[in-house]
C-alpha cells in the first residue's frame, strides 16, 4: 500500500504519517546530513593531498644558497617544472651535470621567460638552492645570463 496524496497528515510526532521519512526524527536527519558534509569534505581532502605533496619543496636545503657558473646543456620547457641542464667544471676539472628545477612554465611566462630564453651553449651564473645531500640539482632562485640578469626568483608562497 503506498501512500496517497490523502494520507500525508502529520502524526503526533511532527513527520510525515506515510513515506520513508516517517522513521527518522529530525535529529537524525541533521546527524546523517552532518556527517555526509564531514565525509564530502574528507573526500575533497584526500584528493588534494597529492596536489600539495607534489608542489613541496622540501628536497632543497632552503638553509643554503649556492652558486653555480656554467654552460647550459639543455633548457627544458615543459609541464610540470622547467629545467635547466648545467655543466658546471668541479674541483677534478671534469664537468658534472646539474638539474635545476624551476617553477612551471605559465608561471615563467608571466614573468618573461620563453623556450628560447636560455640555449644550449650559453654561459651562465645561478644561484640556486641546492639538494640536500651531495646531489648535483636544486631550486632556481635567480641568475645571469649571456645578456645580462635573468629573472628571478620562485614563486612566493614555497613554490606553488
């Protein structure tokens, strides 16, 4: 038997006297609706998290500022992070390459930078923060190019 527009009277309890509503009081309505908030947002939480790992920069010793003098081997625009490949000649005279990371591409492009800013065979002087540990990378903070100052700086905010 279901329930017929004649019988939706109210029952002394203030829900509906037919319908599937008529079990639950309005305290738990307000809880079930609570808590299907709290887990959309532990949903919406879960899924940003990778977003935000992917953005740290804890890798690099903020702590230390290096700088670097060098030949470019290769200027790498692409999405996520630009690079720049870096042959710098260490104590033995031999070359090690270094990768330094930058930030993405749209954020380079606002401030000026294109693909063709730095090419391979341009002598250039970063300073960077390097890789914890003995790795040969690091974060680009500033630079001089073959034409002068490069642009500078990462993002404000670590990174983003």
């Amino acid at each position: 038997m279901g329930c017929s527009p004649a019988r939706t009277n109210r029952s002394l309890r203030g829900t509906p006297a037919c319908g599937k509503n008529n079990l639950q009081s309005p305290v738990t309505r307000a809880f079930n609706s609570t808590l299907m908030a709290v887990a959309a947002m532990l949903a919406a939480a879960a899924a940003v998290s990778p977003a935000l790992a992917h953005h740290s920069f804890t890798m690099f010793d903020q702590s230390k500022t290096v700088t670097l003098e060098g030949t470019v081997k290769d200027f790498r625009w692409t999405n996520p992070h630009v690079f720049i490949q870096l042959l710098v000649k260490n104590n033995q005279g031999t070359e090690d390459e270094w990768s330094i990371e930058m930030t993405s591409p749209e954020h380079l492009s606002r401030a000026g930078w294109r693909p063709g800013t730095l090419k391979p065979g341009d002598k250039v002087t970063l300073s960077i923060h390097p890789l914890h540990g003995n790795a040969t990378g690091g974060q680009y903070l500033s630079g001089t190019g073959p034409n002068g100052p490069l642009l500078g700086g990462p993002p404000s905010g670590g990174g983003k």
